[in-house]
C-alpha cells in the first residue's frame, strides 16, 4: 500500500466522514513543530518526518500528526504550500539563529496566523535582503526570530 493510501485511511479513520474529500474538510492545523535529531517521528502515513504539523478535527476531536508532504494531499487546507518552506527556515532558526535570515515563506506563514503585529511583519520584509544591520536592528531581529520560533511551536 503506498504511503498516499496509507494516508487516506487515517484520514477517514480518524473524521466523522466516511471518503476522503469529505473528511478533509473537517481538520485544521493546530500547530507545527521540528523533531529533534535524535527523535523519530511518523506521519500518520507511517513516513519517517522531521517537520511536524498536529491536526485536528473540528468534529470529533481526534488530532493526528502529519509531516509537510502530506499536509499538501488534503485538497483545500489552507496555506499548505507555505509549510515545507517554512518549517525548513524554522529548522534552521532552531538551529543556528545567529546565520539564519527569515525566508518569505516563513513571514508569510507569520503573518497568515497573526502571530505578530504587521508593524514588525514590514520590518522582517524589509530585514531580507539587507546585509548591513544597525546594533539596533540587529537585536530587534534577534529578539522577533526567537519570538517566532516559541510561537511556532506553542501547541
């Protein structure tokens, strides 16, 4: 059975709706985290995933953990192309904040769920391609991406 059947009969398995399409619309996105190295983790496909994303059903409750490539099969989720992205820019934010800039995918994604006022959505666009940074902007920017990544995973 591929790892998209496998998928599909979670799905269902876990919705009030008995086909696929219905049963796609009852989940929303309820939080994204990055598995640690040494951490496995499995998509609800039973793929091994580092990118975690928790969904759950607006009908009867159940939450399941799906990986970035699946997120993309149900039709209709909202955003779903930003999160593969997004949640490698978060990986290494994670990893290494000092050398890592916020993509637009990411900012997106920030804006999107409203996790930040817009006042410092512009300062992040505006933060992408310069090189420079003022002392001032440079703490500012530390201080949002630290923010972002404990918003992120906040579940």
């Amino acid at each position: 059975m591929s790892y998209f059947e496998i998928f599909k009969r979670e799905i269902i398995k876990h919705s009030n709706a008995d086909n696929y399409f219905d049963a796609c619309h009852e989940w929303d996105e309820v939080c994204i985290d990055i598995a640690d190295d040494d951490e496995e983790c499995y998509c609800i496909c039973s793929h091994p995933i580092k990118q975690l994303i928790t969904i759950h059903n607006r009908e009867n409750g159940n939450e399941v953990v799906v990986g970035s490539d699946c997120i993309r099969k149900i039709p209709g989720f909202p955003n779903a192309s930003l999160y593969q992205p997004s949640m490698s820019n978060l990986a290494d934010l994670k990893k290494n904040p000092d050398d890592t800039t916020i993509g637009k995918n990411l900012i997106e994604l920030v804006r999107i769920k409203q996790l930040l006022e817009e006042k410092h959505i512009i300062f992040l666009e505006s933060m992408r391609c310069k090189r420079i940074l003022s002392p001032k902007q440079e703490s500012y920017y530390a201080g949002l991406k630290k923010k972002i990544v404990r918003l992120l995973e906040r579940c």
